[in-house]
C-alpha cells in the first residue's frame, strides 16, 4: 500500500494544491516560525530592494512540506517581482532552462523544486546564468559550430531540495544563502492550525486544535490536511464543531496514532523489528519487502522517524530503537543483542 494521502507531505493533486496556494502565507510578516532564516531573508530582501538589486540565490533543504515553495512565493512577493515555477525533472533538456531564462525579467524569481534531480546536461547552463546572467550554447556542430552568447536579465534563483546531500558540489556553491528547514515544534503547528481553522472558518475548542498540532508529525502541509479531514469529520460526524473527541475519532480512522506515525512510519518500523530483528538494515532491502520505493522511504519517512528517535541511521544500516519497540508495544530484544539501540 502506497502512503495514505492524508499524511504524504508531498501534493496529492490538484485540490490540494488549490488548498496549499490559498493557505500560504503572502509576506514574511505572516510567516510562521523559522525566525531565524525569515530574519536573515528579511535583511537579504530590504538589502537587495534598496540598491534595486535582485536578491541573491537561495537554497532551501528539507523534508516535504515544511513551507520551502511558500518561501520562494513569499520572496517574490516581498521583491515585488513575478515568480516562475519549474522543477528539476521538469527540465530535461538544455533548451527547457533556456527557454525559461532568456523569458525572465529583471529582478524575477525562478523557483525550481527537486533541483538535485536536474540532468547533468541542463545543470551546466545554470552555472553562467546564476554567475554571469548570461548562457552560452553552441549551434551547429563541426566546422560551422559557433557558440552564441545570450545575456539575461538578472534574476533570483531559488532552489528547493530534500536532499542536499546529492546536490553537485559546483552549484550548491552558488547559493549566496543556503538554510535547511527542520520540522516545526508543537507550539507553530498549533499557530498553523489555528490560521488555518480561522481561513476556513470552522469552529473548534483549543484542546482539540491542540491535539491536531501534536499529531502533525512536525509538517504544516500535514497539519492543514489533518484539519480538513476533522473538518469534515465534524461536519458529518457531529455538529461541526472540532471538538477533542471528534478530531480524536477522525484521527484514528485516518490511522494516526498519538506520535502522529501514519500506516507506511508503522510498517517501515514493524519490517525493520520483525523481518530484520531490529537492524542494522540496509534501506534498499527495507524497500524491497516494503515495496516502496527507497527514494520515498529516505524523502519522506524516514526523516520524522529519526527526529522522533524512533529511528537510528548507522554505517552497517537502519535501527529501530528502544523507543520504537514501545511505541508499538513490541518486547525489546534482552539486553547486549546486537541489533538493540537505545536512543535516550
Ligand atoms: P514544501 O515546498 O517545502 O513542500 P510548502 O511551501 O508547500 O512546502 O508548504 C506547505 C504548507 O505549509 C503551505 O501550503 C502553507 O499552508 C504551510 N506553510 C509553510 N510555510 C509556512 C509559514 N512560514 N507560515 C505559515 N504557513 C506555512
């Protein structure tokens, strides 16, 4: 079974998306938490419009769903430019990043997401265009090849990735601001919940909204899926109202239990505990009984899970520890077995 939409963090389709762009937040006033990277964005910004300058290229690194596309609209906003949206898989040859840069203007954003997925051929190009604001390509080949040089207009580039670690070396240099974005604590999820509650005007007990926020499995995209689900659950279930026995009810038929691990976080865990006595594991072979993909077990599983401390990463493979056989009410393996890790 492939992970329940209701707590991939990564879009669902295109009601979700429709939900996602009405609910983000315009300017970095309104943001939400990330004080650190919104101040350090803020200054970037004011510095930039005061030379009337484009701001500087920006890498966001981090799980699904913690608001690196909502960044990159927010900066636009802030420069007062237009942005344009593409992604890495998207461009698969030169000429797609061509066509898109030589149509920017001045001071626009060009937000590309899954940028580590760009093809090597296309890469090449981004590297004079972010530098220079120029790209170079050659036309004709053998003795009429020439090599034409196009000027841009100069631009922002703002990348998004989950995965830093399988970026190039030569472009995560041309960042002038790289941040990775962690998971949300409680306290901004509860905030998340309560903006979203209000967008949507649905009535609700702050208990309830509380419980949702702990439950969200530190992602506002999961957070402001969860409330439409209680949403609706309240609406046909109850009187409408979020109460804390509605979003408890409507949380458990969704299988999220009270850590906010869905269906796919308790198979990963059980395979490693049952099959695998507990690791160490490669991930490969926990895909393979899975049957999912390592990509998405690495993207979007397993960075919550070793947050939690549920999860070990070693060099000899995955570990579930102490915590995770607790949490599922499993008998831990008698002390000095091997594949026992205790996390506290
Ligand atoms: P990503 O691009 O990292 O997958 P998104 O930018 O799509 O994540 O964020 C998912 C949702 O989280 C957005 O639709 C928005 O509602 C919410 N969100 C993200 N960042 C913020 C923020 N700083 N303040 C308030 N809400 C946010």
């Amino acid at each position: 079974m492939s992970r329940e939409k209701i707590i991939s963090q990564s879009s669902t389709g295109a009601e979700d998306e429709q939900y996602n762009a009405a609910l983000r937040p315009r300017s970095l006033d309104e943001c939400i938490g990330m004080t650190e990277l919104i101040e350090k964005l803020s200054i970037s910004v004011t510095a930039a419009r005061d030379r009337d300058e484009p701001m500087e290229h920006v890498m966001l690194h981090g799980p699904p769903g913690l608001g690196k596309t909502t960044l990159a609209y927010v900066i636009a906003h802030e420069m007062g430019s237009a942005i344009k949206v593409s992604s890495g898989p998207a461009l698969t040859r030169p000429s797609d990043l061509i066509g898109i840069l030589t149509n920017l203007e001045r001071g626009d954003v060009l937000f590309i997401d899954e940028i580590h997925r760009l093809p090597a051929s296309v890469e090449e190009y981004i590297y004079p265009a972010m530098e220079e604001f120029k790209v170079d390509f050659v036309v004709d080949s053998g003795m009429h090849s020439r090599t034409i040089n196009l000027p841009l207009k100069p631009f922002t580039l703002i990348g998004a990735t989950t995965r830093a670690g399988l970026l190039s070396p030569p472009l995560r240099t041309r960042f002038g601001i790289a941040h990775h974005l962690e998971f949300w604590p409680v306290e901004d999820l509860l905030a998340r919940a309560r903006m979203t509650a209000k967008m949507l005007e649905v009535p609700y007990d702050e208990p309830a909204l509380e419980m949702l926020a702990a439950r969200a499995r530190g992602t506002p995209r999961i957070a402001n899926r969860l409330l439409r689900r209680c949403r609706d659950y309240a609406q046909v279930k109850a009187a409408g109202r979020l109460t804390i026995e509605t979003v408890e009810a409507a949380l458990r038929l969704e299988g999220i239990d009270p850590l906010g691990l869905d269906e796919l976080d308790r198979r990963f865990l059980r395979t490693i505990i049952g099959v695998y006595r507990g690791g160490p594991v490669g991930i490969e072979a926990v895909a393979a009984t899975l049957g999912e993909e390592t990509d998405t077990l690495v993207d979007v599983v397993e960075p919550f899970l070793l947050q939690a401390g549920l999860l070990a990463r070693t060099r000899r493979g995955r570990l579930a520890t102490t915590q995770a056989y607790e949490h599922l009410g499993e008998q831990p393996p008698a002390d000095g077995d091997a594949g026992l890790f205790n996390n506290t």
